[in-house]
C-alpha cells in the first residue's frame, strides 16, 4: 500500500463514515473525491471517473454547473442564512414553493422544507400522525410499508423502509410500522406469474393486511416509484392502479417518495407521473437542487393541509420544523436548478437517451452472470446470478457485486452494489458518447469478474 496522504490519514483517525463497514475502514483505503466536472470526479492523485451514480442517486446536473454556482455566491452574498419559524421567511424559499406547486404532479396545497429525504419522510409520518389526530381518527396510526423499499435513516423513516441492515441493532423498526411485499416481479413471483397476475396479488396481500390490521388503524402507504436502494426495482404493469384501489377503499393516504425519482430520473419531472400515482403526501429531495446545496421538501394535498391548519389553530402553533428549513441558499440553488432543468431541456434530453440506455444495459445483460436487467429513464440495474438462466444466485461470501464495482472502480467508472445488483444512475446531462463509454467501462468490468469465475 502507497504512504497514506495526510487527508486518507485523518479520514481514517477522525471521521465515522456513513454505510461503511467501521472495522475495516482502516484497512480499506478510502477513496477522496476532490473536485469533478461534468460527468466526471477526481480523486487525489488525479484519477479520474465517470460518476455512473451521480453521486448517491442525486447529481442530476453533473459537477460544477456555472448556474448553480453562481446562484450560491450570489445568495451566500446576499443572505447567507434566516429562518422560517414565527412567520419568517426569505423570497427564495417562497417562490420555489410557489416553484414546486407549479410543478406537482397532482394538486398540491403547501411545500414544507427540510435538508435531507430522511427529514422529509419522517416529517411526512408527523403529519400524517398530525393529520389523523385532526380529523378526529387518533387510532388511524399504522403506516405501511415494503420489503426493499429505502425511505431514510431517522428512527421513523428507516422503520418503514424494508431493508435489514437499516434496522440491526438500532432497535428498528418500531411500533406502528407495518411490511407489505415489494413489486419484485423477478424475485418474488411465483413460477408461472404473469407481471399483471403479480401485482393482483401483491394487492390483495395489501388488502388483507388492512383487514387483519383493522382499517380504522391505517394511515398511510409510502411507495417509491421506483424503488432505488432496495435495487432498482421497476414495478410491474398495473401494480400502482391496484395497489391505490385499495388504499382509496380503506381510507388510506398514499405518500410518494420521490427522492430519487423526482425531476426527471424517469423521463418525467416525477416518477408519480410515470407510474399513474395520486399521492396524498409527496416528498423529495437529492435532484431538488442537483445535491449541490442539502434541501428536501414535503408536498402535502388540500385535505391534509386545512386539517393540519385547523389543528394547529386549537393548539396554537405548527410545532414541528428545523433551523435549515428554507435555507436561502439552499432555496436559490434549487430554484436555479428547476430553472436549468427547463432552460436546458433535461427532461427531453433524458427521454431521447433512455433507450441507448436500456440498450446498453440489455447488452451487457446477455452475458451468463446476468439474471434481470431493468431500466426506466436514466436509472437501471443489472442483478448478477450464478446461472441467469436457472436464477441460481451466487453465493453471498463471493460479495460479486462488490467485486464487479471494484473492477468498474479500477476502470474509472463508478457505480453501486446493492448486494449482487449492480446500479446506474448517471448525472441527466450525460451525452451519447459519454454513455457509450460509460458501458464500456462496465463491460470491462463485467469482463474481469466473468474471469475469476
């Protein structure tokens, strides 16, 4: 191992990482992002990569866009920091909720602000606890939801997301919290199944849930449109259409998590659009602002906003609420993003290459370790299997998809293993060249992983 720079060397001695093994994180050396460009970060002895996740799921507009920049100086200059309590405000976080409302895939009441899709999601669960207790239905507290879903890491979010390595040992999740099935047509049919057979089901297994549970004790379902961390896991056909069937029948709100999906990932400014849903409650965050400044933002109906009002009337205040809630700076650099997201023609763009990239995928999908390959938009995954064929997984002590991402590493690519799913969530700016070389790269690591077999 080359002498440690002294940035590797207090990384190591001082900082908790996030998603990281501790125990090895000295022995594993970590990799210092210093600058990027475009499509591209560089490391400290100059490497440089194709970022094929922007990031975690959320440079949509690549690194060191001008406007972005330009519209954090100026708001740094001009307002560096207010808050949003005791009827404060700042022009930027008003009009980029008048911004956001505008754009909404469904009416849309109110916009409140937070930092991060974890605070959003938790937030949404205090409305909605909020919301039940206002209209007078205190016992409707259950909320809902999936196995792989990812909706945060705050006690309530990560309790609802269905991933186990979330909630080892942090006493998670806890009590209100109710599993449904994912929409994992691949992983979860029964042989025979059609994709539609499927997700009759996966609507049905909703149904009696509800029911054993008691409708009068279920509030809420939170579903990504396409669920991100969980895998990439696109759902099937029908399944938002009956899955909102039933919800609507029991008097259950629906809550969009949009944190991966929203401004334009799928080819639609939502993925609520993409899939037909109506939510309720809408949450979103990473593309908000290209992840240039941190900011989240909980979008919430009519019905849900007039009760909350009411409510916090008789209580005399709203008691929920961060510092950085509407952070000017924050507030300006999101604007200026859905402003370059228009001026720049994101969503078209994404459009026109999401087939070169299903393409891309799909090849590299033909090769024996490859068992699915799935793709919406600009976001897609490739699942590794012994026999794709015969869906025979690898064994969980080979860590193949770790090994494939740290061959993509070692050919300047970087994408994320989510165990033996393999994922790509490329900046949207993306050209044709650049994604041609970004399969390339993969291909080669794919390559060097086939050989060790």
């Amino acid at each position: 191992m080359n002498a440690r720079t002294p940035n590797a060397a207090a990384d190591v001695a001082a900082h908790l990482h996030s998603y990281t093994n501790l125990a090895t994180h000295g022995q594993v050396e970590p990799l210092l992002i210093t600058r990027g460009d475009g499509i591209h970060v560089e490391d400290e002895a100059g490497r440089r990569y194709i970022e094929g996740m922007s990031g975690l799921w959320c440079a949509s507009l690549g690194f060191g866009h001008p406007r972005l920049v330009q519209a954090g100086i100026d708001a740094l200059k001009t307002l560096p920091y207010y808050h949003t309590f005791n009827h404060r405000s700042n022009p930027a976080a008003a009009q980029l909720a008048e911004r956001l409302l505008a754009l909404a895939p469904v009416p849309m009441a109110r916009v409140f602000f937070a930092n991060s899709g974890s605070e959003a999601n938790d937030s949404a669960v205090k409305m909605i606890w909020y919301y039940f207790n206002a209209i007078g239905k205190p016992g409707k507290k259950k909320i809902i939801g999936r196995d792989r879903a990812y909706h945060g890491v705050t006690v309530a979010s990560a309790s609802i997301g269905g991933l186990a390595a979330n909630h080892a040992d942090f006493d998670l999740p806890i009590d209100r919290i109710l599993r449904t099935g994912s929409p994992h047509h691949y992983r979860d049919a029964l042989p025979g199944e059609s994709a539609e057979d499927f997700a009759t089901r996966r609507a049905d297994e909703l149904e009696q849930l509800i029911l054993n549970e008691g409708p009068d004790t279920v509030a809420a379902f939170f579903a990504e449109p396409v669920m991100g961390a969980g895998g990439v896991i696109v759902p099937p056909p029908t399944y938002f259409e009956k899955i909102q069937a039933v919800l609507r029948r029991y008097d259950v709100l629906l809550v969009a998590d949009e944190v991966i999906c929203g401004f334009g990932r799928t080819g639609e400014m939502f993925g609520t659009t993409t899939f037909g849903m109506r939510p309720d409650i809408l949450t979103c965050a990473k593309s908000l602002s290209s992840a240039y400044v941190p900011i989240s933002a909980v979008m919430v109906s009519q019905k849900v906003h007039d009760a909350m009002a009411a409510n916090s009337g008789r209580i005399g205040t709203f008691g929920h609420g961060y510092t950085y809630s509407g952070h000017p700076v924050a507030a300006a650099v999101a604007l200026e993003t859905l402003k370059v997201y228009e001026d720049e023609g994101i969503l078209a763009h994404t459009r026109a290459l999401a087939p070169r990239f299903a393409q891309g995928l799909a090849t590299q999908a033909e090769r024996r370790i490859v068992g699915n390959m799935r793709a919406v938009g600009l976001i897609g995954a490739l699942e590794l299997m012994a026999d794709g064929a015969a869906r025979a997984p690898f064994d969980p002590a080979l860590k193949a998809g770790y090994q494939v991402a740290q061959y993509a590493l070692e050919e300047g690519l970087i994408v994320r293993a989510m165990g033996d799913t393999v994922a790509l969530c490329p900046p949207l700016i993306i050209t044709p060249a650049e994604m041609d070389e970004l399969f390339a790269r993969l291909g080669r690591a794919l390559g060097r992983f086939e050989k060790t077999l």
